[in-house]
C-alpha cells in the first residue's frame, strides 16, 4: 500500500474551498472587475493552497518519516519530500 | 470605469487550466493515492498560480502605471501593487 | 543619471543589519550549535532579506515608474520591474 | 550533544559567498547605482539564500529525523522542521 493522505476529509475540504476561490476570480475577470480586486482574489488564493501545502507536507513528514516502518521507507519518504522542496527554494 | 484586465481570454483559460490541476488533486487525494504524488500535483499548482499572479502584474505594471492617464492614477495602481506585494514579502 | 536610491541611509543600514544576521549565522555553524537554531536563524535572515526587497521594489515603483520624467523612462523602468519579478514567480 | 550541520565546511563557503553578495549590494547602493542593478544583486542574494536553506533543510531531513536515533528524536526534529517551514507557507 502506498503513503496515503491522514485527515482526507480535511484536505478535500481545503481544495475545494480553493476551487471556489478560483471560480470567484474567474467571475471576477468575466464581469470585467477592477484590476486591484483581481490581484486580491488572487493573493488570497496563494494564501489557500499554501495552507494547503502546509497541511500535507506535515503529514507527509509525521506519518512517512518519522512514523515509517523502518529506515528504508523514512529514507525513500525523506528523499521525496526533499525532491518536492527543491522548487519551492529556486 | 475601473482598470480592467487586458487579455480577458488568455486569463481566463489559465484559471480553467489551474481549475483542472487542482480537481485532478482532489481526485487524487478521494483515490487514497501516493502522498508524493500528491505533493507533485500540489507543486505543479502553484507553477500555475505563480503563472497568473505574473501576467497579472505584468498587466497591472503596463496597463495600470505606466500607461496610466495622469500621474493620480498612476500613484493610486502604484500604491495597490506595493499592497499586493507586500503579502509576499512577509 | 541613472536611477539610484532614495532613503539611501536606511537601505543601508538594513543590508548591514542583514550581514550581522549572516555573521551570527556562519559563527553559529562553527560553534557547532542545534540544525534548529541554525533553521531558525536563517529564517530570520529570509525574512530580513525579504524586507529589504520589498523596501527596494516599493522605491522603484514610486520614484521610477510612477514618479518617471516621461513615458520613456516609465516604460523602461516597468519592465525592469517585470523582469526582477520573474524570478519569484518560479 | 545537539543536532549539528554535517558538511560544515561546505555551509560555511555558502555564508561566506552570500556575505561576500551583502557587501557587493552594500557597494553599489552607496556608490548610488541604478536601481535596476541593485535589485538584480538582492535576486541572486535571495537565490543564494534559498540555496542554502534547501542545504541545511535537506541535511535536518536525512540526518536529524531519517537517521534519528530514535523515534522520540526523530519525531522532535519532525515538529522542528514543521515549525520552520510554517513560516515559508505564510
């Protein structure tokens, strides 16, 4: 069996909170809305799926590392999350 | 009228774009499926999203400041940029 | 002329500020100190770094683009702006 | 004893080099350069220093809670590494 996501209910509540978000930029660019308007729908957004990182990376870490059945699935779990860390520090 | 957003179509269609990243991560994450492959999904979301935060400035720049109609309203578009900014500074 | 500065004497002394963080930092990684303390520290760097950009962009877009002698050099100045942004968006 | 940086010398060449990229920005913004060139000197130090937080990161991951003693420690260096990056989500 795979990592699988801890809290699924949660997470699924956070990205669909996200979608509507973007539904609401997306309303907001159609109605032609002010410029400034849109760039705050999308500040807020980045805010939202930030969050949402945030949420499953410490999940990732709690029950993939530290709480893996032994060295080699923490040593794989560890690598993964290095390699998605990468993009964030370019 | 307020400043609208040039290239409505464009801009739209990368909102839709990030509106199918983030249902296929919502499908991923109903599936119970790998935890980095979930986190893969997420990073290529926020590829997106910084995507359309940078037209949109970009737009904002050129539209809003430098081709503002006088000075009031180039200091006023200036001034909500450093406000926009500002959230990612922090 | 070119573009330089204004608030000359604060920019600077926030980059010395910033340099005596990066000095407690490296004497901190030879004194052997706890990974979380140096973690900790360069947090605090990022943030002192991220200060100091947004106080550099806010400048640029009040005195060169808003504030330019003509539509010329608000233009040129505008995608400098754009171009430095590029690289965040990544 | 603590949890210290492994490849301590290499860390160190990379504070060293981004103190070396302060005092190259603190030059050029008293020798009143343009703007533009200032603000493309705090891009390479800010890409500097995510590098080297991607460094100390990745060394806390695999020697801190992949190669922890114990659960206990690696579940500690977990909740520290959690706690940093909150601060990059925001």
């Amino acid at each position: 069996m795979g990592h699988t996501i801890k809290d699924k209910k949660r997470i699924l509540a956070r990205v669909n909170r996200l979608k509507g978000q973007l539904e609401a930029l997306a309303t907001a660019v159609e109605a032609d809305q002010d410029c400034y308007k849109i760039m705050q729908l999308l500040a807020s957004c980045r805010g939202a799926l930030h969050g949402l990182m945030g949420d499953i990376i410490n999940n990732h870490i709690r029950e993939h590392i530290v709480e893996a059945a032994n060295k080699t699935d923490a040593s794989k779990a560890g690598d993964e999350l290095i390699e998605i860390m990468e993009s964030f520090w370019k």
